[in-house]
C-alpha cells in the first residue's frame, strides 16, 4: 500500500525529492496512531491495521494540498521563503478543516459501546490520533523540510557548477 502511494505521488509530482517531501508524513501520522492506542490501551488488531492503511492515505492527502499550493506560488515568480510563508498560511484552514471533519467523523466509532465496537473502537482511534499528528506536522515540519530540502539542492548546483 505505501509503495502504492509513493507511486502515485511520484506520477502526480514527477519529482522523488517532492514525493519524498509529502510521504514524510506518513510516519508521523502511524506515530500518532501508536501513541492513540497506547494512550487508549487498545491491542494492535486487524481492524488498527486497516485504520493505519487509511491514515496512510489522509496524511498523504494534507502534504499534496499544502506542496502543490507553494508549488504553484513559486511558479508564479515568488521567492522560495515568500512561496512556502503565504503557501502554509493560505492552506492553513483548508488542512485544518480536512484534519477536523475527519476527525469529528470518527468520533462516534471511537466512543461506542455497543455491538461491534470491539472492531470500529481500534480503527477509529487509530485515524483520529494519526489525523492530529499528521496536521501539526502539514503545518509545521512539511513547509520548513520543503525549505530545507530546495536549499540544500541549490548549495549543491552551485558547488557543482
């Protein structure tokens, strides 16, 4: 499944430096769902397992937002700086919203008690604690790699040339 998705990252970006940059999230996020069932004290079940095959996919989801958006902002002719500054802060809501939707939906799967919450509580929890990690890292760590990662290639062309 990951190697899936890096896949279509890489056809969608063409670029493995950027595909790399978005995939970055995904163990942050498979963090959070850890830390979520532990925190819970809830086994790794199969059902965990799915709900982590989902978080893959929605922290993948949040990195392409935010990347395509600055992306887009240096092909306009911004400064790198510049792009990745009104980038991160234009696509702010727009990841909070996806992260709190998704979150808030698997609310009800992750507090039921009734018949067959034995299977929904451990997907739920997972998503919901990857969600939470994987935004705060979209929002914080995704633009300064972004910065770090062009920086260093710009040092390396110039050393090259």
């Amino acid at each position: 499944t990951l190697l899936l998705i890096f896949g279509l990252l890489y056809s969608a970006f063409g670029s493995v430096r950027d595909s790399l940059i978005i995939f970055s999230g995904v163990p942050l996020a498979l963090t959070g769902g850890v830390m979520a069932l532990v925190f819970r004290d809830m086994p790794l079940s199969i059902s965990a397992a799915v709900g982590f095959i989902a978080l893959s996919g929605i922290a993948v989801l949040n990195g392409v937002v935010m990347l395509s958006f600055i992306k887009e902002l240096k092909q306009e002719g911004l400064e790198l700086v510049e792009a990745i500054k009104q980038g991160a802060s234009q696509r702010l809501r727009p990841v909070l919203m996806t992260a709190l939707v998704a979150s808030l939906g698997f609310i009800p799967m992750a507090i039921n008690v009734g018949t067959g919450s034995e299977v929904q509580r451990p997907l739920a929890t997972v998503v919901i604690g990857g969600i939470v990690s994987s935004t705060l890292l979209t929002l914080i760590v995704l633009p300064v790699l972004y910065l770090l990662v062009y920086r260093l290639t710009k040092a390396k062309t110039k050393a090259q040339s």
